[in-house]
C-alpha cells in the first residue's frame, strides 16, 4: 500500500512538471524613448500612468545602453543586433546574410518558435531580413518612420509659426492610413490575444511601435495636456553643440533639421511638447494592451518587457536627434515585469538593451547559442547584489564618435575633431561639467582611452583610435 501511494506521489509530481504552462512573453518595444523621459522615473512633466504602473510592478534597469550604429538610422543596428545577436559591427558585417540565417532559424523568435512558442509580430521592423520568415503571425509591417512633411521641418520658427499641426491628419504620417499608427499597433496586439486563449501554446509578441520618433504627431487632446510655456528647458540646453559638424550631427543631418539653427528656447519647449504628446499617447496604447492581457487571464504568467531602440535629445546639448554619445541618446528605458521578478525596484548595474533577447531565451529555457553575445538580465533581476552583465559599456556611431563607460566614468571620443569629453555619471548625470581637461583627471583619460581600445578590438570595430590620439599610446 506505501508503495502503491509512493508512486502515485511521484506520478502526481511528474504530471505537475511537465503539465506547468511555459510563461508568455510579451515584448513592447518603442523607438527614440529617452529612458528619462517616464514620470515615475524622473521626468514630472511627462503623463505616463501606464508605464509608471508597470515600473511599480516590475525591475527598472537605469543603466540600459544600445550598443550604436553604423548609420543615421540607428534603430537599424539597435534591431538588427537585437534579432540577431551579434553586436554592432558584427551585425554589420552578417546583415547582407540575415535572410540566409532566417533560413537556417537563427533569429531571436524562430528560437522561440522552436522552443513551441507561437511568435507573433505588429509595427515596425526595419531590419534586412523578411519578417514573414521568422515570424509565425505579421499583421502590419511598418517602416523605419511615417513619412516626414516639408512642413515638419525647422520649426517652430517664432511664437507665430503655426504650419505644423501635429493632429492635421492631412499631413499623413502617423495618420496614414486613417487611423494613428500606434493605436493600430494596439489594435493588433488586442486582437493576438484574444486569439490566444483558444490556443495552448505559449505566445513570444513582438508589439513595436514607431512612436515617439517623428513625426511628432499625437491626437490634439494629448497635445492639450500641456502648457508650451511650462515646459522646462532642459540644463544642458544650448544654442547649437560646438561640435556638431566633426561627429555627424551637422544641419545636413535628417534628425538635427527638425528644429531651427541655432536652437532657440521656445522651438526646444514646442519640439519636447509634441515629444511629451506622442508618448502619453502611447503610454495610452500600452495601457489598452495590458488591460485586454489581463481580461485573458495571461497575464499572470505572462513576462512583460518594454523597452525603447535608444533615447534622444530633443534640445538637450544643442542636439535634437540620438546621433550621439550622451546619456540621453544612448540610454533607452528598460523594464521587466513577470512571475519571479521583484516587484517595485530599479537596478543600476550596466547593461545592453539587447540583454531583452538573451533574457527571454532564458525565460523560455532555451539554450543560448553561440552567437548570441548578450547576456540574460534575469540573475541581475533577482538580486541587486547581482554583478553588471558587462564590466565595461562600448558605444561608437558611425567612425565618428566612441564612447566607453568603465564604473562612475564615462569617455567620449571624437577621432574628427582630435576630442575627448569625461564625465562623472554618478555625480553628473546631466554631462555639464567636461572633466578631460583638469590635470587630475589625466590619467583617468589614458586609461580609458586604453579601455576603449580594447572594447574596439573585442568588437572588431574598424576604427584606429591611434592616428587621432597617438599620444595617449605611448
């Protein structure tokens, strides 16, 4: 008879193992989301309830950078490393092979796919390899942005420039199509889901919205929600960055045109109003999505991730684009949200955003491939004791700028114009105050600079720092 009931304890234990569901994944991903700019993470002025409800559920990560770019675009290689893998310059290299490796399955949700997920995608892709192929389900694919009006440009010129209406759907746009693009992005989410609970497979969605990137349209009820003249004008704010023409980000850059040169106070207060709209717009969509989540009743085992492809400055440090080495451009929100993650706490060590791969092959107990450089953030999750994923952060645009992040320093490197910037991030977040020139700070400079070598090396970046700063290689 204890024999009989052994078994039968055993067999009822077995049965529980292998009769639990895989957890669903849930992956909301923005694009030119400044980190900064959610209420609950620093940001008063922006009206985001929903994400501010999901960073009280959740792990917010403060220290998430995007690794750069080899273009203007720089959600082209922050994606293409994220569905690949591969960081930036690697990516590079293999993007004209990522239809191949969407053949063989290589592709951040064909691993899931083949874990048993039902992988699901909506909105922006933007990466050089059929989205049809590695997705089981498409409903839209949009492009890198809605298209941008002559009208959008340079503005606001003075108090009386009224060409530019954010909710003229006239303009196209967002509004191609009839309806705002981010309320169909929800739309499409709300429909997978409720689709969902007629099948017994997990589901990996991959909800991408072109929002907050311009054109900075949003519905005029959202633009209503704020008072130009009580938007702040940045601290770092200046007229035009005295280096824009060396790293790139000269009048001749798409992004750097949208507001007048040199940038004045008030067409900064207008350009972060319309920013701040189109956000709390989103934030509006997010909350749609999570609402019908938990009307499923997924949403208990259910991993929410939202992130951002990077950040942007939008008037800080005279630049209004995220071509550049500065926190606000390289550090996009990251927030995690499941079953066995804290609820309510901010983590500070350093990471990549394109962690959010390895981190849900981890979830889905998948192995990790070779080729997948990133690291899961689920250990740092679980604990704040947790070491950084990377003793070092590396970032480069174009051969222009690099940048490299070793503890509480920060180098910015511009090979053009013979420039090194340092800054104490811990003690200056905001990047006011260029420590590279104090004769104490020289040795700190020398050993970052070699830091940055190495990280140049490690990631097969083509650049030679040494023709521009030889002296710091002797």
């Amino acid at each position: 008879m204890k024999r009989q009931i052994t078994t039968l304890f055993i067999l009822l234990l077995v049965a529980q193992c292998f009769g639990k569901k895989k957890p669903n994944i849930l992956f909301l991903f923005a694009d030119d989301h400044c980190n900064e700019e959610i209420h609950a993470l620093g940001n008063a002025e922006v009206i985001t309830p929903n994400l501010d409800q999901l960073t009280s559920q959740g792990v917010t990560f403060t220290n998430t950078y995007n690794m750069g770019a080899w273009n203007g675009a720089v959600c082209v290689a922050s994606r293409a490393m994220m569905n690949s893998g591969m960081s930036v310059w690697r990516a590079h290299n293999a993007e004209k092979q990522f239809p191949q490796r969407a053949k063989d399955g290589m592709m951040w949700a064909q691993l899931l796919e083949e874990k048993g997920y039902d992988t699901y995608m909506t909105g922006k892709w933007h990466v050089k390899a059929p989205v049809e192929d590695i997705f089981m389900t498409v409903a839209h694919e949009r492009p890198g942005m809605p298209n941008q009006t002559p009208q959008g440009y340079n503005r606001p010129k003075s108090r009386d420039d009224h060409q530019w209406k954010p909710w003229d759907t006239k303009n196209g746009g967002y509004w191609k199509g009839g309806k705002h693009w981010s309320e169909v992005v929800a739309d499409d989410a709300i429909k997978f889901l409720d689709q969902s609970t007629k099948s017994k497979k997990p589901f990996f969605m991959y909800i991408a919205f072109n929002a907050p990137h311009d054109p900075r349209q949003a519905p005029k009820a959202y633009n209503d929600m704020y008072d130009v003249d009580k938007i702040k004008i940045p601290t770092s704010f200046m007229p035009e960055y005295p280096w824009k023409d060396f790293i790139g980000c000269s009048k001749k850059l798409r992004d750097e045109k949208l507001a007048p040169f040199p940038r004045t106070r008030y067409s900064v207060q207008m350009n972060r109003l319309e920013y701040y709209a189109l956000i709390t717009h989103l934030d509006a969509q997010i909350g749609r999505i999570i609402k019908e989540l938990k009307r499923t009743g997924k949403d208990k085992n259910t991993y929410i991730i939202y992130s951002a492809d990077h950040g942007l400055a939008v008037g800080k440090h005279g630049l209004i684009g995220k071509q550049s080495m500065y926190e606000h451009s390289m550090k996009p929100p990251l927030i995690v949200i499941g079953p066995s993650i804290p609820k309510n706490e901010k983590r500070e060590q350093l990471v990549y955003l394109q962690d959010v791969m390895a981190t849900t092959l981890d979830i889905a107990k998948v192995k990790k491939p070779t080729y997948i450089e990133f690291n899961s953030l689920l250990p740092i999750c679980k604990s704040a004791k947790a070491d950084d994923n990377y003793d070092a952060i590396y970032g480069s645009y174009l051969n222009l700028q690099r940048m490299v992040r070793v503890g509480d320093y920060k180098l910015i490197v511009y090979p053009t114009a013979k420039k090194v910037l340092l800054y104490n991030v811990k003690e200056d977040p905001k990047e006011l105050y260029d420590l590279s020139l104090q004769d104490k700070y020289q040795p700190k400079v020398k050993e970052l600079i070699k830091r940055l070598q190495k990280e140049q090396k490690h990631f097969e970046d083509p650049l030679d720092l040494t023709k521009s700063f030889s002296e710091y290689f002797i």
